[in-house]
C-alpha cells in the first residue's frame, strides 16, 4: 500500500495534476500535528523524502503561477520535510517572483521551518541571509531576537538592516537603542534608510526622536525629504499622539519658500488616512478648507478614503 501511494503520487506530481495531488495529501495531518493513522503515517513515509519533495520545488517553474496555490497547499501539508528543499531552492533561485513564493510557502510552514531557517544564519550569501532575516520576522516568533542580535554586525549593510528592521518589529531593547542611534546619524542615507525602519516601531522614545526631525532643518534640498520621509514613517504607525504636531504644520502660515512649504503640507494630508478617522478627520476636513487648491485636492482625497472606511 505504502509503495502504491508513492508511486501514485510520483505520477500526479509528473502529470502536473496538482488537484488531485492535493486532494490525496488532504489525508495528511494538518501543519503541525503528527500522524494519527496508519494511512497517515504510509503516505508520509511515501512523499517525505528527498526523492519526491526535490522535485516538488521544482514544480512552480515548470507548471507557472496558475499552480502556485495547489502546489503550495501540497507543501503545507507534507511540511517539515519540505524545509530544507525550499531553503535550498531559495538560495539558488535568480527569479524575484520564485523567491517570494519560495518565502511564502516556508511561511506557510509556520514554526516548523523556524529551526531550519536559524541554523542557516551563518551562510556567506548576504542576500540569502537577508532573505532568512524576513522569513523569521514573517514567522512572529520573539525567539528569534537571540539569533539575530549577531547580524547587527554583519559585513553587509542591507542584511544590517533586514536585521534592525526585523528586531525592531519584536520591539527589542537592543534593536531600538541601535534604530536612535542611526536616527541621530549625520549621514543622510543611514539617516533616511533609519527613518523607514522606524515605521515599524511603536517606541515613544523613536516617536518623539521623529518628531525632532520633523521639526528640524529647513524645508528645501535635503531636508525636505527627511521631513517627508518622516511622515510617512508617522503615517505607518498611526499613532494619533503625533497628530497636534502635524496640525501645527497644516496650520503654519510662512511668506518663503511656499511651494515647499505647500508639497510637505501635501504630504501630511494625504499621510492623515493611515490614521484612526475619529481622531485625524476633523484635521483632514480642515485641511480641505484651508484655500490653498494642492492640499484642499489632497485633504479631500484623503477624506474620501477616510469616510469610504467608516462603518
């Protein structure tokens, strides 16, 4: 019975019946749960093996995204055994589209990947540990924090900063002392790529540092884009406490460099529908009055979307 499923799986897989492939895996325990029957335990002694999961990785390039959800649901039922593959298919795959679906699929995997993907931090391919970075923040498991506290300094800037971003998202003590230190940093580009990390973070301490920045500088050339690139880091969290700090900016009234002036305005509006409409929309209602036609345009957009998405 054992050698019959295998060999039937063998020829689904083949065939590209990816249906009924999946509808025989159905008999396998959901992610997560060991086998509780006979058929259970024979028909994954028959698939999970290296000799059939290998080329299952393979699949999504020869059959093409009409089969991506069968095939992954296929891979979320066999499950650990389907780790290492993918891992492995990962580091090799050029494709920007495969790698993502590869990254999919270990995510669908849930904490039975989480092992695998730590014991790989190590590997020389900076792009592939940025890659295991973002899986193991898309996993949602604090554990990781120990891990990754060694990437922080890592040779290479964007796996530097996959890591803060990731350390950041489990609200790390150590991740978030780094993120201020950057957000102080002299340097325009660690500047701004510091600023779009701190989107993920709900630290008073980073809120009230992006706040400085806001107010900071002049409002041309480079300062301009920190302003903006703040935000829309503001606008990510949707804290409603930094809202009076953005009104005093709808509402500030200045004889120089208005068009400036008036784009960072622009900004603002548009930014207040990422925030609670009970706190922002009498603020975008406001704005829509204000005369100025750019950011009435903006206010009044942002307004639709905030009244389209109340109940």
């Amino acid at each position: 019975m054992e050698e019959s499923l295998g060999e039937l799986c063998a020829y689904y897989l083949d065939a590209g019946d990816f249906t009924a492939l999946r509808a025989v895996c159905d008999h396998l325990p959901s992610p997560g749960e060991a086998p509780s029957t006979p058929l259970q335990q024979r028909l994954l002694t028959s698939i999970a093996t290296p000799s059939f999961t290998t080329p299952l990785m393979a699949t999504p390039v020869v059959w093409g995204k009409e089969r991506y959800d069968d095939i992954r649901a296929v891979i979320t039922r066999i499950g650990f055994p389907c780790v290492a593959p993918l891992l492995d298919r990962l580091a090799e795959e050029e494709s920007m589209s495969l790698r993502r679906y590869y990254v999919a699929c270990l995510l669908s995997l849930g904490q039975a990947a989480y092992g695998e993907v730590v014991a790989r931090l190590d590997d020389g391919r900076w792009y592939y540990v940025r890659n295991l970075v973002a899986i193991l923040r898309g996993l949602n498991d604090p554990a990781a924090i120990h891990p990754l506290h060694r990437l922080l300094n890592h040779p290479h800037p964007r796996v530097r900063q996959e890591t803060l971003r990731t350390l950041v998202h489990f609200r790390d003590p150590e991740g978030e002392r780094m993120l201020l230190r950057e957000l102080r940093s002299g340097n325009r580009e660690t500047l701004l790529t510091a600023i779009q990390l701190a989107d993920r973070s709900r630290s008073p301490r980073v809120r009230e540092r992006l706040l400085g920045l806001l107010h900071k500088g002049g409002i041309t050339g480079p300062d301009f884009d920190v302003r903006c690139a703040v935000v829309r880091a503001l606008a990510e969290t949707g804290d409603p406490a930094v809202l009076p700090d953005l009104a005093r900016i709808l509402r500030s009234r200045s004889i120089l460099r208005t068009a400036s002036v008036t784009r960072l305005k622009v900004e603002i509006a548009r930014s207040l529908a990422r925030y609670p409409a009970t706190d922002a929309l009498s603020l975008a209602r406001e704005a829509a009055a204000s005369g100025v036609p750019e950011l009435e345009q903006a206010a009044r957009q942002t307004l639709r979307t905030m009244t389209g998405r109340r109940p």
